[in-house]
C-alpha cells in the first residue's frame, strides 16, 4: 500500500466512524455519545497531522505515523521483558540483573539446568578451582588503605558503592545507599556533587570525591578553598578523598549543572549561586601538570590531618600515567590509593562518542596500571581501586587477579535499590525514583526496606567472591593469580590472564602505548 492509499484509508475509518456515530446519536443511543469525543478527536487528529508541515512521516501517513512513534517510544521495554534472551541485555543483561535482585532481597540464589553462556564462544571467561579447596571467611575480605604518609588508613571492604552524586540521585537513593553501608560496613563514594546532609544523616564510611568544579570545597570563584575543604573534610563520617581527574563513561569531558537543577539545597551543597548554570571544566584550576597534581594530594592529605587521598582516572595516553610514576619517584609523594575506572562504567548523562568511543577499558586500564607500578616499585605504597561494570563475585575475582585492591560498583547498588534499568537517568523521570529529584517518584523509594537490600546485595556477593576464592585455592585475595583465570579468544584458542595482560611487554626505561609502539623516557 502506497501513501496515498494509506492516507485515504485512514481518511475513510475516521468518515466510517463519524457516520456512526452520528446514526447513533440521531437514534438516540447511548454508545454515540461515547463514542462521539473518540471520532472528533481522531477527525482533528488526522487533519491535524494531514496539514502540519514539521513531520513529514505524519503528513504523509496521518494517525498512522503517530502509531510508529508510539511503538519507538516503547521499544526499549517491549525488547527488555518479551524479546531479548537472558543473556543477549545490555550493559546489563536479564541473569546479571536478576542475580542482584535476588542477592538484594535475600532470596534464591541458584541457578537450574546448568550454564545459559556459550562455552565455547569467543569471549568465555572461567577461573581454574584447585582439587583441594579452602574455607575462606567472607569477613576477612578487606584491605588496609593507607601507607606511611598516611595517619588515619582506612579498613576497606573489597566491595564499596561507586562515585553518584546527590542531583544525579535522588535523596531517599542517597539514604538507602549511605544507610546499607552503615549495615554493611563498606564504603560509599559521593560522587563529585560535594557532601550533601543525605550522606551525613546515616553516619554511614563516606568516600569524598572532589572533581573540577570543586564542589563542596569551593570559593566564590570556583577555585578550591582551603579553608572549606578543611571544615568538610573533619567530619567522622569521611574516611577517604578520591580526586577525580576522569571518569569511564566521559573521559575528559566536564559537565553543566542547568540552572533548573540547581536548586537552593543543590546550590548550598555545591556551594554555587542557587538559578545558575555552573560548568564542571574539563581539567582542574589547582594544578596543571603531574607535579602540582602531587603536591595538590599532599596538600589535601595534610589539610584532612592524614586521611587517605588518591586520584580517580579513566585511562587514555599510557605515556602521561608513566609521567605520573615518574614525578612520584622525583617528589617522594605517594597517593594512599589510585581508582581505575574503566570506559564501560556508566554515568546519569554523556554524548554517544564519549561513551561509546573514549577511553580504555577496565581491564586493559587495571592491568597497565598495575604493571607500572610494580616496574616502578610504587605498588607496596599505592593500593588500586577498580570501577567498571562490577556486580558479581566472579567479576571481582577477575578485577583481584588483574591488580586491583578493592573495588566499586555503581550500578550494581542501583539495580539492588530498585533500579530496572529502563535507561532514563538523564531524563529526570526514574520510574523508580532512584535517578531523579521529582518528590512524586522519589517518594516511593523506601529508605528503610532499599538500605537493608544494598547491604544485603553486598553481603551475598562478598559471600560469594570468598566461595570463589575458596573453590580455586585463595586464601587470601592477594593471592589471586592471573595465570588461573583464562578466556577463550577464539572458538579453538584459549589463553591465561597472565597471557593476555603481560607484565612483561615492554623495556625497562619506557613503557609500551599499544602492540609495536613504544615511548622512551
């Protein structure tokens, strides 16, 4: 059917139906009066559509152009609950989902039938077990941060809540996730919107992140500010200070607060003007290169009186990481911790290329880093927080093995707050509540019921790495070796982690960027 047939079509229905209606009403019956807003409204509708002259898919075909817009709108769902498989969701699919869940609400956690994954697939990761497994103590999982600079290290779970800010989150998510670290005795990032009273309230570990815009910490310029940064950062509940130089999902890219958004609360927290715009800057005003980034963390370790700092990238040049190794070998200035965020971690809002484009992925990220720092002999003083796509034990098993120390997980939490991923965090209507500031969908999220399931997600999952653990011979999550995790990169070939992430690639006075490209000191 051509769009001239279409559009007489649609045009006869609405004449059909008119006339109808009119036989019904000039008879008396009742269905016309019904039935008579339906047929003028349809009527006004497709003339409506006919002479517009901004759509032309509705001009062409009236009524029925709006029927496809419709069924876009609702596609993502349509394809969430009735067509994909368990395993074909992204960034997180129908099994991954399901599992925090029910680790959140504390029910099943088995699995029937055997493995949905396609073993022999590229891309298959498994771990080697041992013959003769160990009992491993899930509260035995956690690492000291802080080395000698330090005077207040931090006892870390292996598993803590990502960088969200509250804006990007709503106040009752804030709660539930600052409440279920208190239950659970794990950590809880602000994300970069400085520390609001939703973070205080519960008493629960806090982790401040400081980004560009300084927020929180703040003077009337926008340059940071001794002097408040020193009045925040003396509150009990702050354990840690993360600089974020870059994130995952938008690596060297600021942000705008609109001004509709920055509402008085916002705008007391951030310390800004309430009704304004306020840019993040891409890069930081308080230093310029590695040095003064250094000098920068040791200001800050000094003004908190010896709490943890460290800083928070999203990996891109490997030359400019080995610099920052080398100006901590020159200065003597080691952060407690540096934060690995990979390109696949996840954010409330990003243009497509810099998420989809930008930035090097966990795993390749974690192990360079880490690798570096043994070749510089940085490690004994610098624990590696990883972030990027983490929810299960098996995903920290694998983040462990690469290098890392601890590590964080953002959307994990969420999806044990409620979240069902319907893909709306930058559009300001959760249906969940959970990313959003609307009191109408907020209101729904119950603090005291969320806060136990996040403890609850993060109590299982632990349990669940130290089975792991258990099962392949670790006693102890240092111990975890590389050559016993494996991957299938084609359907006949399989290599280690160890083969695949060598330490071992490169020259002793440099550090190789990609496969044949070198960079000399």
């Amino acid at each position: 059917m051509n769009h001239r047939m279409a559009r007489w079509a649609i045009y006869f229905v609405c004449l059909l139906l008119d006339v109808s209606v009119a036989a019904s009403l000039y008879r008396g019956y009742l269905s016309g009066w019904i039935l008579l807003p339906l047929a003028v409204g349809l009527t006004v509708l497709a003339l409506y559509d006919r002479l517009q002259r901004k759509h032309a898919l509705l001009r062409n075909y009236p009524l029925l152009g709006r029927a496809r817009y419709m069924l876009e709108q609702i596609r993502p769902e349509m394809r969430q609950y009735f067509f994909e498989s368990d395993t074909d969701g992204r960034p997180f699919n129908r099994r991954q989902r399901a599992v925090v869940y029910q680790r959140a609400k504390d029910v099943k956690q088995t699995v029937a039938f055997g493995a949905l994954e396609n073993m022999y697939e590229p891309g298959y990761e498994w771990a080697a077990h041992t013959a003769f497994p160990l009992k491993v103590k899930p509260e035995s999982l956690r690492v000291t941060i802080g080395n000698t600079q330090c005077r207040q290290p931090y006892d870390a779970s292996l598993l803590n809540i990502s960088a969200m800010s509250y804006g990007a989150l709503s106040k009752t998510a804030v709660l539930s996730l600052n409440g279920g670290a208190l239950l659970g005795h794990f950590a809880h990032n602000t994300g970069e919107g400085g520390i609001s009273p939703y973070h205080l309230e519960n008493g629960g570990d806090l982790i401040w992140q400081i980004g560009t815009g300084y927020f929180g910490c703040r003077d009337e310029h926008g340059n940071f500010s001794p002097e408040v940064y020193t009045a925040a950062v003396a509150a009990p509940s702050v354990k840690m200070v993360e600089l974020k130089l870059s994130q995952g999902a938008k690596p060297g890219k600021g942000g705008v607060l609109p001004a509709a958004k920055n509402t008085p609360e916002i705008a007391a927290i951030r310390k800004v003007k309430p009704g304004i715009s306020v840019l993040s800057p891409a890069g930081h005003t308080a230093f310029s290169n590695e040095y003064e980034m250094l000098v920068f963390l040791q200001q800050l370790r000094d003004l908190s009186g010896g709490k943890p700092v460290g800083f928070k990238l999203c990996v891109g040049r490997k030359d400019e990481f080995e610099r920052i190794c080398q100006a901590m070998i020159n200065t003597g200035i080691y952060p407690d911790f540096i934060t690995v965020d990979g390109a696949e971690g996840g954010t409330g809002a990003a243009p497509l290329e810099f998420t989809d484009s930008i930035g090097m992925p966990l795993y390749d990220a974690l192990a360079f880093v880490a690798n570096m720092l043994k070749q510089y002999k940085l490690k004994e003083h610098i624990r590696i927080m990883a972030s990027g796509k983490i929810i299960t034990g098996f995903d920290i098993m694998k983040v462990l093995a690469l290098g890392a120390d601890a590590c964080y997980s953002a959307r994990g939490m969420m999806l044990a707050l409620g979240c069902i991923q319907a893909l709306q965090c930058d559009s300001g209507s959760c249906p969940v509540g959970v990313a959003t500031q609307d009191p109408s969908l907020y209101q729904g999220v119950n603090v005291e019921d969320k806060r136990v399931r996040v403890a609850n997600f993060h109590r299982n999952t632990i349990y669940a790495l130290a089975e792991l653990m258990g099962a392949c011979g670790y006693a102890a999550a240092d111990k975890i070796n590389p050559a016993a995790m494996y991957r299938r990169v084609t359907r006949t070939d399989i290599r280690s982690y160890e083969e695949i992430y060598a330490p071992d690639n490169g020259r002793s006075n440099g550090v190789a960027l990609y496969p044949g490209q070198t960079v000399n000191n």
